[in-house]
C-alpha cells in the first residue's frame, strides 16, 4: 500500500481527499502546516507528497524546496495541491521543485489519475 502524505491546513479539505485516497486503497498520513509536514515526510519517508501552497507557517514552496535539498527525500514526488490558480502559479511551484500541480478545486478522478501516475513504476 502506496503511503502519501498530505499537508493542508483546511480541515474540509483534508477531509475530503482522506476520504477519497483512503477508498482507493492509499494510506495517507496528515500535517497542518510546512514544518510538521517536513517532518513528517522526514520521519516516514512516503511515496508521495501532495503539498498545499498556502499554509500557517512556512509555505508549501518552501517546504517543498526544504524537502527537495534532503537527500533522504530524493526521489519522493511532490505535487502542490493549491487554489493558487492564476496565471504564473503553476511555474512557481515546479521552480520550487514540485514535481506537479493540481488546481482546487479538485475533482476525484483528477487526483486519483494524478496520484497513479506519480506512483507507478515509470512516474511522471
């Protein structure tokens, strides 16, 4: 069973896409904030990251830039997950180092679509 962690500090949110990568078989570790979802990623090491870009702390960039410098962290995909959408937004978070992007709203086929193809053998 694939392990993502999900950093995101909207409790409705992270309701939500628990519910929808638990039902398709994920197990799915939570952070509220940059510094806890660091350490977290650290801790457990999971197979994939999906990183909020708006958060209490430090932001999902940088956490994401923390992250990518770690070599224990190499190879772990981090996609950002935010209702940053403007034009620009998506460029910022792959220069951060994130290895997708995924507008919110979400929708479940988009996220599990994304998902599988950041975990399977040949990824993104």
């Amino acid at each position: 069973m694939s392990k993502i962690l999900y950093v995101e500090d909207n409790p409705q949110n992270m309701r939500l896409v628990r519910k929808i990568l638990k039902h398709a078989g994920y197990d799915v570790l939570e952070a509220e904030d940059g510094l806890s979802g660091i350490e977290l990623a650290e801790t457990h090491k999971p197979d994939l990251i999906l990183m909020d870009v708006n958060l209490p702390d430090i932001d999902g960039l940088e956490a994401t830039s923390r992250l990518k410098k770690n070599p224990v962290m190499h190879g772990v995909p981090i996609i950002a997950l935010t209702a940053n959408a403007m034009v620009g937004d998506r460029e910022k978070a792959l220069e951060a180092g994130c290895d997708g992007y995924l507008p919110k709203p979400i929708s479940k086929s988009e996220l599990l679509r994304t998902v599988e193809d950041f975990l399977s053998p040949n990824g993104s």
